[in-house]
C-alpha cells in the first residue's frame, strides 16, 4: 500500500521520526508539494496525509486508487469532505493534539500585549537602559481582575478558561453549545454581543463556518472596549481584515496579537501589518514538539486503525 505525506515539513521538519508510519505501507514523503505537482505525487496512493495542501474534488476524483485522506491537524477544510464521501474515500483529523500549546499560546501573545517583553529586551541592547533604575516605554497592564470572554468553548477555549482563571481573571464564553459550564468563580454564558461589550480580552476558539466567517468586523469591532484586546489563534477568516486594522488605528482598540490570518502568508498590501499595535506570528501556536509528538502518534494510530477496519476520527461519515 502506497502511502504519501503531501506536505510533511509543517509537522515534522525534521526533530521527528516516520518510522512508525513507514512500518504501515510504502511510504514516500514530500517537504511541500505545489498544486501543480499534487497529481503526480498523489497517484496511485491508497493514503494521503496532508496539512495545507488542498485536495479539492477534481483532484480527488482524478485519484481512483485514493481510500482515505489523513489531515495533519484538526481543521480539515483542506479536503473537500463532501466529495471523499461520495467517492468512498475516508477523511480523518487529529481533534486532540495542541490543547495545552494553543492555550499557553494564547496567554504568551496576551502578556506580550500587556508588557511588550521584546521592545523591552531589545531597547537594554541598545543600551537605553543607563542613569535610572527602571523604565518602560509602553503602558503595563495586570489581567488580575480582567475579564476574558472566549468565543467558541471547546477542548482549547476550555483550556484557555483554566489558564485566565489561574491569573485571577473573570470567564464568559459564547458557544453555540452552552453545556458542562467550569466552577471557576464567576464564570458565566453569555451572547456574543455580550461578550464582546464585557471583555477586557476576547479570545477567538470558534471553527469557521459560514456564520462565524467574518465575525470579528466593524459592526461587532464598534462593540469593544477601546481599551480591550483580541486574541486570534482560532482561523484567520473569523476576522476581517481591514475592519480590524482601522479599528487599531483609529484607537478603538488597544491591540491585538493574531497566530492566524485569512491569507497566509499574508501579501504586503495586508492592512494588519502596518497596524497600530498588532501582533503577527506565523501560524505557530500549534507547533511544539511535544504537541507534534502527539500529532504524529495519532495520525499513525488512525491510519492503524483504518487497516484494521476500525477506522476512527472519521469526518466525513455517512452515519
């Protein structure tokens, strides 16, 4: 059996062994695969592992011996699930992997907001530090005593609660499934449109459907605090762009630190990179060894499974 990982350097570039998912079939991996080369490295593949790279449904109809797609992440829009169902091909994700390193994630661009630690280290190299005991050159902000609303309540808005509990802040969420609330004090539901008047900091965890794309945009922006903080480590398309950087830049906001966008890498006309106080990291949240390690161990274990005719973490069931 022919396995082929399309895009492997996102999960592995190289501090992780493939052994394990050698020992399943005839593997071949690819660092990055272009669209223009996806139907000669994909052909004659029984399984496919991706990342980033699309698999729309002419590509999957133009691979006959394809029976099962493994995506490299929890998101799976990459593949167009509806069309490996009607082919018969299988779709699996990895819905438990980067919990704890997209929350800790979340909390690192938070406190890189409040304190600018970078600026800071950077302005004692360039020896700014002379004739006084202290300085700083932004504002500071404690977050004990804040309050954080988390849009979208799952596994990772879950652990961001645990996290902003543990600094002494307050917790409301939105979800579109408000059940098993957390005893943290002070915790309680609340409207999205609640959320984002409360909130000291909104931190976005919902998937992207059709109504949550583009929810973050001038009119739900015109509820925030200018004095609030939006977090993204969720998926770009939940925000708008060029809302959001007027937001920043006329001050109607005080900031904002994104792991994601709705184009990446972003172009250089991109509005959010010449925005006021707006951090941008590259879709890296996820990344840790120890979550890769993780990542890759189920990824391995579903396509196990799969052989076995026990296939699991199946997205595009019929059932």
């Amino acid at each position: 059996m022919r396995i082929v990982v399309l895009d492997g350097y996102c999960l592995n570039p190289g501090d992780l062994s493939w052994i394990s998912l050698a020992r399943l079939g005839e593997l071949e991996i690819f660092e990055r695969t272009a669209p223009a080369d996806l139907m000669e490295r994909a052909r004659g593949a029984a399984v496919l592992l991706t990342n980033k790279t699309r698999l729309s449904a002419d590509a999957l109809r133009a691979l006959p011996q394809l029976r099962y797609v493994g995506v490299l992440a929890t998101g799976y829009d990459v593949v167009d699930v509806a069309a490996a169902r009607d082919l018969g091909i299988l779709v699996a994700n990895v819905p438990i992997y980067g919990t704890a390193s997209v929350g800790q994630y979340v909390f690192a661009l938070l406190l890189e907001l409040c304190h600018h630690v970078g600026l800071h280290a950077d302005s004692v190299r360039a020896g700014e530090w002379s004739g006084e005991w202290c300085f700083w050159k932004t504002p500071l902000t404690e977050l004990a005593g804040k309050t954080m609303g988390i849009a979208g309540f799952g596994r990772i808005g879950r652990q961001t609660a645990r996290i902003a509990d543990a600094m002494g802040m307050t917790v409301i969420a939105s979800d579109t499934n408000p059940v098993d609330p957390p005893a943290h004090p002070g915790f309680r539901w609340a409207n999205m449109e609640e959320l984002l008047r409360e909130s000291d900091v909104v931190s976005l965890h919902a998937p992207l459907t059709p109504e949550t794309r583009g929810m973050i945009c001038a009119r739900t922006l015109a509820l925030m605090r200018p004095t609030s903080f939006l977090i993204n480590t969720a998926r770009g398309p939940l925000v708008v762009a060029k809302d959001l950087a007027e937001a920043l830049n006329s001050g109607r906001l005080a900031g904002a630190a994104l792991d994601v966008l709705a184009e990446e890498p972003p172009a250089a006309s991109n509005p959010l990179l010449t925005a006021r106080n707006c951090l941008i990291t590259p879709h890296m949240a996820w990344g840790t060894l120890e979550a890769r390690k993780r990542l890759m161990e189920t990824a391995v274990e579903n396509i196990a499974a799969f052989l076995a005719g026990r296939p699991r973490n199946i997205v595009n069931s019929r059932d």
